[in-house]
C-alpha cells in the first residue's frame, strides 16, 4: 500500500474512491490502496504539489504496522508460559 504525504502547512480532506475521505494534517502520512492513488481527485492534488505519494517498498519492508506478532507469549502459539509465582 503506497504512503500519501500533505506536503502543506494546512490540514487536507482528501477524497477516495468509494464517497470516503483522508483527513491529514500539516507534514502527516496515511497510507491509501493503490487504485486509490489513481483517484481523479487524488491525482489532482498530487498535481497541485499539496500531496505527495510514496510507492510501497514491498510487503515485507516498511514500518512496523498492521497485525504481526504479539507480546510475550500471547496469540495461539505462544513462545514461552509464564507462571505465576505464589501460593498453589
């Protein structure tokens, strides 16, 4: 998923395919679909030089958002058990 970027001092509504709408604010990035960097609004914005879009670096690079792993020992197959230590 490509990142989109308000390049502006102000904050931006930016309209999406499907009547949905970004709201980012001055310096700020959201990440958008790819058909949707190819939005007639989007790509105007992109044009007027308020928006700039970032490709994706691939699936596997990036920052460290969406599902992945969690903490210590939780999900399905947790990698260690932790006890509780007292009475019992």
């Amino acid at each position: 998923m490509p990142t989109i970027k308000n390049t502006t001092k102000k904050p931006l509504s930016v309209p999406l395919p499907g009547g949905k709408r970004l709201f980012l604010g001055p310096g700020k990035e959201g990440r958008i679909r790819a058909r949707a960097g190819k939005h007639p609004a989007v790509a105007a914005l992109v044009e007027a030089g308020e928006l700039e879009i970032v490709p994706d670096a691939g699936k596997s690079g990036g920052k460290g958002g969406g599902g992945g792993s969690m903490g210590g020992g939780q999900g399905r197959n947790p990698t260690h058990t932790v006890f509780k230590s007292g009475d019992g």
